[in-house]
C-alpha cells in the first residue's frame, strides 16, 4: 500500500501574513521565491519569456521610517502609495492606445517596474518619459518622492517575475542616484542624447545628473516645468528640512533652480 501525503493549503491560504494585494513574494527554504496572489500558488518560472525594450524602475526616496512624519499612522503611508500607484496605472490605462499590448506594469513593495517591449528610438524613449510625468508629479504632491532611471535591453518576464540586464543595468544605477527625479541610465543616455529629436516638454537635457560613481548628462524628467504653482517644489522643501538625505534634496534643488533660473 501506497502511503500518501496530503496537504491541505485552505488553511495558508487564508493566513493574513500570506496575503500580498500587490506583488508579494514569499520563500521556501531553499530562498527560492514562490508567489501567492491571494489565490494560489504560482510555479517557478511560469511562462518565461525574453523581450528587448525599455524597463523603467521608480522607488520611493526615505520609504523607510516615512510613516514617522505621518503622524505614526502607518494607514497613512498605505493610502498615499496606493494612491500614486493608481495613478500610474491610470496612465497606463489612457494611453493604452500608444502602448505595446505587452508592456509589463508591477508593483513590489515601494518599488515600481514597467516595462515597454520595441525597438530604440527616440519616440520610444519619448514615450516612456510622457507616460510617468503626469503620475510623478501626483506622486509628489502625495509626498510619495521618486527617484528613478530609464533604461533599455534585453529582459525576461514571467508571470510573477522579471530578470535580465536591462533590469540589472535601471536597478543599479537608480540606487547609486543622489537627488529626486528620472534620467535614462548611463549607458542609454550615451545613445540618446541629442535633445533636439525629442517633440515632447516632458523631457530636459541636464549635464550633471548626480550619481555616486560619476555625474553625467542624460535626458530627465522635466517635472520643474510641469509644476507651475510651485507645489511640488514647496513639498520638497518641507520635506528636506529634516532629512537624513538632505544632499539628494540639495541636488533636486540644483536641478529645479538650473530649469526655473
């Protein structure tokens, strides 16, 4: 006689700590990642696929110990993210029409991934800078501050996860960024650089993007002309006043002052 084990995952399935809304992961013993979406289990590298094109990578500047200028209400700091990843997802949504049907949109944790599969070009890269400006500049007044970096190659999606160098290359270089704001990585922006093939007021050529290894030009967001009553700019002052970042605040307002002055 055949012994069997049965497992019953009813009960796992209804543990609070397993329930993840947005793009959740969590770990056997082997540290391998296993996704549960609320509803089930999702095998290992379900439906790997490789793609070229743009990846974008957003985090939140200070998400950790954020919820001590919120009045102690952690509440507060879900509700404000949850709100600026909505209007991402808006404006994935109204301009769907422009997108490729297989752009990538995934949210984990504070960090936001979208991914844009086409070849190089300068409308491409155009496009990607028009589509997050809007839900930037909402992010901000949420006081939700972004950094992040634009790149492009080659990438692998599955269902639950996204790898490859181009991943790789936006990942490092937004980490190593010292101010609040979006360029291309260093590598893009040594092919896309002349700022006169862009139709778009989305986009600013600046010389002196603040990196910790070295600074360099890039296109960036140009949010400073999209903030006309200043209230973007008002908030990253309040903010920086008593931020342990307080040089990724000093470079933002370089930036800002290189743009208005």
């Amino acid at each position: 006689m055949t012994n069997t084990l049965k497992i019953d995952l009813s009960k796992e399935r209804n543990r609070t700590d397993l329930s993840v809304p947005i793009g959740g992961q969590i770990y056997d013993h082997s540290n391998t990642p296993l996704i549960h979406d609320g509803i089930d289990f999702t095998g290992r590298g379900d439906g790997l696929h490789q793609e070229k094109g743009i990846v974008i990578f957003l985090d939140v500047l200070g998400m950790k110990g954020i919820w001590k200028n919120l009045d102690f209400d952690p509440r507060e700091v879900i509700n404000r993210w949850d709100s600026a990843v909505r209007s991402f997802q808006n404006a994935l949504d109204e301009n769907r029409q422009y997108l490729n049907t297989a752009t990538y949109f995934k949210v984990l944790s504070d960090t936001i991934i979208i991914t844009i599969p086409s070849s190089l070009s300068y409308g491409l890269v155009g496009q990607a800078f028009d589509l997050i400006l809007k839900p930037f500049i909402e992010s901000m007044k949420m006081r939700m501050l972004l950094r992040g970096v634009i790149s492009y190659g080659t990438y692998y999606l599955s269902k639950r996860l996204i790898i490859g160098p181009a991943v790789d290359d936006a990942a490092s270089n937004h980490n190593r960024l010292n101010w609040i704001g979006v360029s291309l990585s260093p590598s893009l922006a040594s092919r896309i650089n002349d700022i006169e093939k862009f139709a778009t007021d989305s986009i600013i050529y600046y010389t002196m993007i603040p990196h910790k290894d070295t600074p360099y030009p890039s296109m960036v967001l140009n949010w400073p002309d999209n903030d006309p009553d200043g209230e973007c700019y008002s908030i990253l002052r309040s903010e920086g006043q008593n931020s342990a970042d307080h040089i990724k605040y000093e470079n933002t307002y370089m930036f800002y002052d290189s743009v208005m002055g």
